[in-house]
C-alpha cells in the first residue's frame, strides 16, 4: 500500500511508492488508449500525441491497477488504457493523494495532482463497453511541472 509521505532516508535517496504499468494514449478524448513503449511530457502540456494535452489542469490521467484488478470478470478484457487512463500505476494509494502533491516519474518528470476523479460525459465509450468506469471514481489527474520520457517500469516517488 503506498503512503501519502514517505519516511525520511538519508539525502539525495527517496522511497519509491509505485511503479509505471503502462503508458497509454490516443488521438481523441472519450476513446480507449493504447499503450506505447515510451511517451515524452511536455511541461505545462502533458503527453505529447495524446488528445489529453494542452494548457489546462488535467494534461496526464492516473489510474491504479488495482482499481483495474476491482472491475475484472465483467466479460470484458481489461487491458492497459481501456479506462482512458496516461499512466496505469500499481502500488501507490491515489486515493491518498490530495491535490498539490507533486510525484516524479521515471528519471525527470514532474507532476502536479490537480484533480481527484472526475464527472464522466455522456456516451462514454468506455462506459458502454465495460459497463461501468473507475475513472471518475478512482482516477487521478494531474500537470506536467517538469518534462520527459515516461516508459513503463518507471519509479514513482512523492516529492
């Protein structure tokens, strides 16, 4: 279970507190993501190529892969992206993130939490195809504060 404030280590170490599952994006909002090998965030944009980007507060969206683990044997395959979600994480509680929190990803990322959850439109795709959504329940967003290359493996620490 990840923790909102990791125990103090000596200078310059930190505890990691989850880890990249998946990198997924796509071209439109509202549609299942795919996942990639890699993808670059840009500050104060979000992943580039993803439909998500832009200037606004909800550039890069996190979900737990245990919220996925929650949502199985619907009869449907629940892989990466299927939530829409940027970054499926496993071993962080998102749902002990407040908004403010700042958490580093992979070697040089930064990302501010500026929402928990999220009202889900109407005619959602991913809705109609699993039935239901974690999305909006359990979902995460967040703003790239400082760039890079995002792959999946990648360390997550609080800052």
């Amino acid at each position: 279970m990840g923790r909102s404030h990791p125990r103090s280590l000596p200078q310059g170490e930190r505890e990691v507190v989850g880890t990249v599952v998946a990198v997924c994006l796509s071209g439109k909002k509202g549609e299942v993501k795919k996942p990639v090998e890699s993808a670059f965030l840009k500050a104060g944009h979000g992943i580039e190529g993803d439909a998500h980007a832009g200037d606004w507060h909800r550039q890069v969206s996190l979900l737990a892969e245990e919220s996925v683990d929650r949502m199985r044997g619907r009869g449907v395959d629940l892989v990466p992206g299927i939530f829409a979600e940027n970054l499926l994480i496993k071993g962080l509680n998102l749902g002990s993130l407040r908004v403010g929190v700042l958490l580093k990803v992979g070697e040089s990322v930064v990302l501010e939490v500026t929402q928990i959850g999220k009202e889900c439109h109407q005619g959602c795709a991913i809705r109609e195809q699993v039935g239901d959504c974690v999305m909006p329940r359990e979902g995460v967003f967040a703003r790239v504060v400082e760039g890079g290359r995002v792959k999946k493996g990648d360390e997550i620490f609080i800052l």
